[in-house]
C-alpha cells in the first residue's frame, strides 16, 4: 500500500460540531458554529474552542468570558451549517432558523433548548496560537434533555442522533463497534446451578434403572 506525504495540515477528523452561543455587555445574543473543540481536562472538567479573532463572536467571547456548547444532532444540523457561514452582524440567527433560547444557570448566556445537551462554560485562558485563538474554559454546567433518559435513569447520549464533521462534511453517527475496555474485558463464564444438574443427572438415571426393571 502507497503512501503520499503531504505538507502540514489538519486531517485530526472526524470532529464533533457544535454550536456555541454567546452574549456581549450590550445582551446581544449570537450563535457561532465551531468543529475545534474538545476535551481538555476531567478534574476540574474542562473544554476548549478555538476562533478565528475575525468572527463576531470572538469579541462577545473575549468581553463575557462565557459560552454554552451546544451539541449538534441530525435535526440541527442545517441550523448549525447556517450559523457557520451567517454573522451575527448581519443577522438574528436564533430568529432566522427558529430556535428556542432558554437561559444559562451558572453564566450570563443563552442556551439551545433544541439541543440535547448544554454545556455551560467559563474562559480561563485564551491563547493566541495564530489562525485560531484557544479558548480555555471550565464547565460551570451541564443540561440534558429527559426524553433521552431510560427507565434506569441513564441518558442514552448516543441515541440523540449526533452529527460529526469530517472534511468539510456532516455525518451521523455510525453503528456501535465496540465499548471502551472491551479488547480486554474477560467473557463472563455461563452460570450453571449445579443442584439443578445433579438433580437432572438423577432423573436419567432414574428412568434408565426404571426402564431395566420393567423389561
């Protein structure tokens, strides 16, 4: 098999997409779509974003300190797409594709009631990398829709529908190939009662030395 060597880029896909709403000192609201985003830290949690300082939204990001991440699923994903080519200088994305906006719990910050899970979040740093600067940030909280929660109480998180991007493209979610720990996970030996097995022995026995007697 062929290899080509490429110059430097991004190829680190797929990604998740998500769609970061925002609020400046004034109370304007926006709504920028980003696919550099990540998990940065479990303890304390931690994520992180990465905008071009061109965008409307860096300046609401640099004044505010705040955001909420909104995951992105297969009924938003024109919305998201929309509010990736669309500045909020021109217009009210929330107005444009009829979104629903509920208010931030722990920030000042509007958040996506169409998405099945809001993530609040506080900048600790924002670092100048070049075509992107990194924002840092804690999460202050995190909201999930109850129609995904099962009997157990358990949020069925890949039952949302997610979209990923890859490549200048949008994809659902696959089917599952495996849970983390698996390649390692030892088989779960079968149960066997062996009272049941005896008494199961006995009975053939039973009947066979029954039978002998007959004849």
């Amino acid at each position: 098999m062929g290899k080509q060597v490429w110059k430097p880029g991004n190829m680190l896909y797929p990604l998740p997409v998500v769609m970061v709403s925002v609020r400046d000192r004034d109370g304007q609201d926006n709504i920028i779509t980003v696919a550099w985003a990540g998990t940065v830290c479990t303890n304390p949690p931690m994520v992180s974003i990465s905008v071009r300082p061109e965008r409307h939204s860096y300046r609401m990001i640099k004044e505010s300190g705040e955001f909420v991440i909104n995951l992105v699923t297969e009924q938003l994903v024109k919305a998201a797409d929309y509010c990736g080519v669309r500045s909020g200088r021109d217009v009210d994305k929330f107005k444009e594709m009829r979104l629903e906006k509920a208010e931030a719990e722990k920030i000042h910050a509007p958040m996506i009631l169409n998405s099945p899970v809001n993530i609040e979040c506080k900048v600790t740093e924002c670092k100048e990398l070049g075509s992107h600067h990194m924002f840092l940030a804690t999460v202050e909280a995190v909201h999930i829709d109850e129609d995904y929660l099962n009997e157990k109480g358990k949020f069925c998180l890949n039952d949302t529908g997610l979209v990923t991007y890859s490549h200048g493209e949008y994809f659902l979610l696959g089917k599952k190939v495996g849970s983390f720990g698996y390649s390692v996970q030892k088989k779960k030996k079968k149960k066997r009662n062996s009272i049941l097995l005896n008494m199961i022995v006995f009975l053939k026995r039973y009947s066979v030395m029954k039978i002998i007697l007959v004849y």
